[in-house]
C-alpha cells in the first residue's frame, strides 16, 4: 500500500511517545452525511438533497518501529478499551491531534538482520471526533532525559561485514518508558574513524580496520542527552 514517508515522526497516547512511525499508509477518510430534501413533484420526480454538516473521520493507520514494551502497554490499553488522546508529531513542528481508540495491531514485516531487536507494527486508530492539525509545544525530546543505544557494548563485529544500522532509545523521565529516538534528530559519532565510521544522522557504521571505538549518540537539540557505547571488530 502507497503511503507517505514521515522521517522523524512520534506517535504519542496521552502525551507519552510510543512509538517511531515510519509511514502513514492510511489517512483518515473525512465524509459527510446527506439530507433527502425531495419534495413531490409531478412527473419526472428528481430527488434532491443538502449536506448535513456533520464531519465523520474514519480509521486512520500508522507504520510504528518501537519496543517491545510500547506493544506491551498498547495491547493493555485495547485491552481496557481505553479512549486516548492520540498525537502524530512531525519534524516539522507540525502535528494532527484527535481522541481515538486502537482498534487493530498488525505485523509490519521482518525487523531485518541490522535490527532484530526492533518491532514494526502497522496500528489501526479509530477517531472518536474531530481531527485537528495544529503546532507542538514541545519536541519528541521534551521529556526525555537519556539515551541507550541499543545492544550496549558489543565486540561481534567483523571488518569487511555490511555496514551496521545503529539505534538508540530514548527514555522518558520517571515513567521507565522507552522508544526508539529517531536518527535524523540524533548526531552520531566514531572515536576513532580509523577503526569505524558511522553516519551522523544516519546511524549507520561501517568498520575500516580491526579494534575498538567509542560510539556516542546526542540528541542534536539536546546534546546533554547522549549515551555511549563500545564496539570491537576483528
């Protein structure tokens, strides 16, 4: 299915990030209802009709990369039919809002050989009301206050491997939720770019020789949140 790409967008429940979207397959469908106005007239009768005003919203699908845990808590929240205050968060600074339950959680493809610790889910979300496009308060790092990358330190690696796709998590002050930061608005970096070079945007490494460096990621707004981590190649 045809969809839009979204690079860098949160998917929130009630003010907390669940979830990194990496595409919007499905937009709401906005209709509206018709009133029968016809009144009987002689022959050729034509029926004739006006627009109710009434704005209905229909499902609304999201493409998520996130934690096991974010599943965990949405499942939950299914679970107790629970109404959210739903968020779409663009990088732009622009967001959608609308209340809505989660009515389906799909599969959303293999996670892949670079990331096999990330879960892809396609979320059905049903608005109860009105949609409404609107500007954040805050960014998708607001209220988070460290960064793990994830696998921590590792010394798998192998020089002359495919390049590696490199993810950090973000976690939330307080709640002991996590979501994985987006790595458009992470920098990067090798401590020594003779052993492994990594994208500052992109996250992705690739090793040049064998041994270890240091590798740090910081939010590019918010650089005292970072974590670092060592990896080793032979």
């Amino acid at each position: 299915m045809a969809g839009f790409t979204t690079i860098g967008t949160i998917l929130k429940l009630n003010s907390t990030p669940q979830a990194l979207v990496t595409a919007i397959p499905k937009y709401p469908e906005i209709s509206t209802t018709v009133l029968d106005t016809t009144v009987l007239n002689p022959s050729p009768a034509w029926r004739t009709n006006i627009p109710s005003g009434l704005l209905d919203g229909g499902p609304f699908e999201v493409e998520v990369e996130t934690a096991a845990s974010a599943l965990t808590a949405m499942l939950l929240i299914m679970t107790n039919k629970t109404i959210q205050n739903v968020e779409i968060d663009f990088t732009t600074g622009d967001m959608l809002t609308f209340t809505g339950w989660i009515s389906k959680i799909a599969p959303g493809g293999a996670a892949g050989a670079t990331s096999p610790n990330i879960e892809k889910f396609r979320i059905t979300l049903e608005p109860t009301g009105a949609i409404t496009a609107g500007t954040q308060s805050g960014f998708w790092y607001t209220p988070v206050d460290t960064l793990s990358i994830q696998g921590g330190d590792i010394a798998s690696f192998v020089v002359g491997a495919s390049p590696k796709q490199m993810y950090a998590y973000a976690l939330v002050a307080g709640s002991g939720f996590s979501f994985l930061a987006p790595n458009a608005d992470l920098d990067w970096l090798s401590s020594v770019v003779g052993k492994a070079t990594i994208g500052l945007h992109t996250g992705i490494m690739t090793w040049v020789s064998a041994g270890a460096t240091v590798i740090t990621a910081k939010v590019t707004s918010k650089t005292a949140v970072n974590a670092t981590a060592t990896v080793t190649a032979a």
